[in-house]
C-alpha cells in the first residue's frame, strides 16, 4: 500500500485532481504500479486500478492475474471493480473508503464493492478495506470539506 501511496503522490498534491495509486502485486512480484490518467489521457476509464490491470496483464501476457493483489489507496469504484472480477484478480485491498473521504470521489449512487462482489459474482475474490486508511485519506478532500461545485471533480 505505501507503494500505492507514493504513486498516488507523485501527481501531485491537490485533492482535486484524485490522485489515486494502484499497484499489482503477484508472488511478490510487483506487475504494475499505476495513478489515475483520466485527464491526462482523456479517458474517463483510465483509473489507476484499470491501468494497473491494463499494465498487469501486458507484462505476463495474460488477461487472467489469478493470485494477485490489486492495492489501491481509495475504495474501487463499480468499473473498476468488475474489472478486478474479469481479470481474476485473487485480492483486493484498499486504504480509504466511502467515509474517509468527500463525496465527490465517488458516484451519487455508488454501488458497495463488498456486497457486489458477494452477492454477483467470484467467492473466490476477497476484499479489505482500511490498510493505512488514515494516510490514505489525506491524499483527498476531508468527507466535511466545503467546496463549490466547480471544485468537484465527480459532479
């Protein structure tokens, strides 16, 4: 995770532009260590954890990553979760969640990664939540930040 953490910072640190990292790890081998590149791209799909999947499965050749763990420093998203199904990732481990952070980082409707992945799909994926939590929640806006709409990335 602090590899996640330092990934996450090297965009930057304004809360505003989601800095958010993602690394895969398998056999403790690390696969990919990717940011969010949404702007930069532009691609609205290009969060860290889809390229850190992306980058996984270019470096083994495989579009399955069975026994790996995604590492990402905010709760995963639902694009990105059902990412994690398709490719097979093993574990997922994030560091702040829906309520250590503002709003704005997640959908008006967010669907709960822990209950999606229970109830659809794979028993054979796990998720954790809160690994260096707190660290990991200063890298966004605070969940009582006052901030205007324009400010709001996710609005």
């Amino acid at each position: 995770m602090r590899m996640a953490i330092d990934v996450a910072r090297a965009k930057g640190s304004d809360p505003a532009s989601s800095p958010l990292g993602a690394v895969i790890v398998l056999d403790g081998r690390v696969l990919a260590a990717e940011r969010n590149q949404t702007q930069e791209l532009p691609d609205a799909t290009a969060h860290a954890e889809m390229m850190a999947i992306r980058r996984a499965c270019e470096s083994t050749g495989e579009m399955e990553l069975r026994g790996a763990t995604l590492y990402s420093t905010l709760q995963p998203c639902g694009m990105c979760t059902m990412a994690s199904i398709w490719s097979k990732v093993g574990r997922v481990v994030f560091g702040a969640g829906r309520d250590d952070v503002h709003a704005m980082y997640f959908e008006a409707r967010h669907i709960d990664t822990l209950s999606f992945i229970a109830d659809a799909y794979r028993d054979d994926v796990t998720i954790e939540g809160g690994c260096l939590a707190a660290e990991c929640a200063e890298l966004y806006y605070p969940p009582d930040a006052d901030l205007s709409a324009d400010e709001q990335a996710n609005i």
